[in-house]
C-alpha cells in the first residue's frame, strides 16, 4: 500500500513536469497554457490506459464475480487516490492558465482563483471527491474480500478517456475539422456509452446470471450502498454523455457550407 501510494505520488506529477519540459522543447512557440494543457491530457491518457489494462486483466480473471480475488483489484486503487489528487491539482493549473489569458484572472493559489475553480469545474472535483472520500473506503475496507470483478468493471469505464484526450488535443492543435477528429468523436460515443453507461447493466447482469435469478431482482439482493454508490457514479456519466452527444450533434450536422466559413 504504502510503496504504491508513494510511487504513484511521484510517477504523476513527474510525467506531468517531463511532459511540460519536452514541449518546452519540442514546442518553445507554445504559451504555457498549451504546455500544462497537453501535459494534462497525455498524463490522463496514460492513468486511463493503466486503469483498462488493470481493469480487464481483473475481469477476464475472476470467473466468480463475487468472491473471486486478484491483487489488482486492491491495489491500483491506492494508484488512483493519488492520481485524482494530482489532477485535481492539474486541472486547478488549466483553469488558472485558461482565466491568465482571457485576462481576468486571480493571484496563483488565491482563494478567490480557487474558489473561481470550484465553482466552474464544480461537477468533476465533486466526482474526484466522491471517488477519494466515498469509493476507496468501500472499495478497500467495507467490501471486505468480496467484488473483486466489479471492481475492475469500474477500472474499465477508463477506456473512453485517451480518447476524450485525443479530441481534446485535436482540438488544441487546431485540427477539429480533419477526418481523425471525426473518427475520434465516433470512438469515444462508442466507448463512453460502452464503458460508462452500459457497464453498469452488464455488473448488475454478470450478478445475476451468477446467482441465477432474474437482472431486475438485483437490486433488491445486494447491500444498498452498492446501488447508491453505482447510481451516483451513473448520474454525471449519464450528464457527460448528453453533452458529448451535443458536441457530435454540431460536429456531424454542420453542412459543408457552414465548415467553410
């Protein structure tokens, strides 16, 4: 615990600082917005990368989804509780780099800047929390030796992000309108509303099909905090996913016409 803990502690912000040291190199045009902005989503990248890796190789090996155990179940979590503090952190930097720009923004580190933060990207800091105070003490302590499998179901809700990333970089580098970002935008509609929408279905499926009863007596089988804690993870994918749908609605439906302009 403690070894992945301080590993994990020093590998995200280090990536983070190597990432932002070779665009200072590669890129020396580059404002430092757009080096803490690429920096940022390369290191998310590779977290979710090692999130789905971890997470199928958990799922493809518990055949008993309830009491089945692997050891990764248990310890990449203590890989992401300081992942998501890190990112909080980063994206604290994209926020302040951002409002530098647009000229209205608060002293580094200041309350107000901070409190400005919050109030923007209060949805996704609500989320980091809940998976820091919330879902590592059932994950680690109050499940006891049982849900190894879920637990990697969730790791795998990660798949989507390289490329939200992608997009995301796409767009930085000016490149929105070329047939990669469409691509993309198609991969990620696919692998968001597979991985973070449909997931939960399929965990409340694989329970049933392993206690022989019917999907919808699931709920009413297992412990109540494990349908809350699967509705409030569910509720802001469920959110995501409308605006992404948006996004692609604007990206598809415009006509020839308009992209030109």
């Amino acid at each position: 615990m403690w070894r992945t803990l301080a590993l994990a502690s020093a590998f995200f912000p280090g990536l983070f600082a190597l990432c932002s040291r070779a665009l200072r190199w590669a890129a020396p045009a580059w404002s430092i917005r757009d080096r803490v902005l690429l920096s940022g989503r390369l290191v998310s990248t590779v977290q979710a990368t090692m999130a789905t890796v971890s997470g199928l190789t958990v799922v493809l090996s518990c055949g008993d989804v309830v009491r089945d155990r692997h050891w990764l179940a248990v310890e990449y979590i203590w890989v992401l509780v300081p992942y998501m503090t890190y990112d909080i952190y980063v994206m604290y930097l994209c926020h302040w780099h951002k409002s530098q720009e647009k000229g209205r923004a608060e002293k580094k580190h200041s309350l107000a800047s901070v409190w400005s933060f919050l109030l923007q990207e209060r949805l996704m800091v609500t989320h980091h929390l809940f998976i820091l105070i919330v879902l590592t003490p059932v994950a680690q302590h109050f499940r006891g030796e049982l849900g190894d499998f879920f637990v990697g179901c969730i790791f795998t809700a990660e798949l989507s992000t390289p490329f939200v990333s992608l997009g995301k970089i796409l767009m930085q580098l000016k490149m929105q309108d070329t047939l990669l970002h469409k691509v993309n935008g198609i991969l990620i509609l696919v692998t968001f509303f597979l991985c973070r929408i449909l997931l939960f279905p399929f965990m409340y499926a694989a329970y049933a099909r392993q206690a022989g009863i019917p999907v919808y007596l699931v709920p009413f089988r297992i412990p109540l905090h494990c349908n809350i804690a699967n509705a409030s993870l569910l509720a802001p994918q469920l959110y995501w996913f409308g605006l992404i749908c948006r996004k692609a609605a604007r990206l598809y439906g415009r006509s020839p016409a308009e992209k030109s302009r």
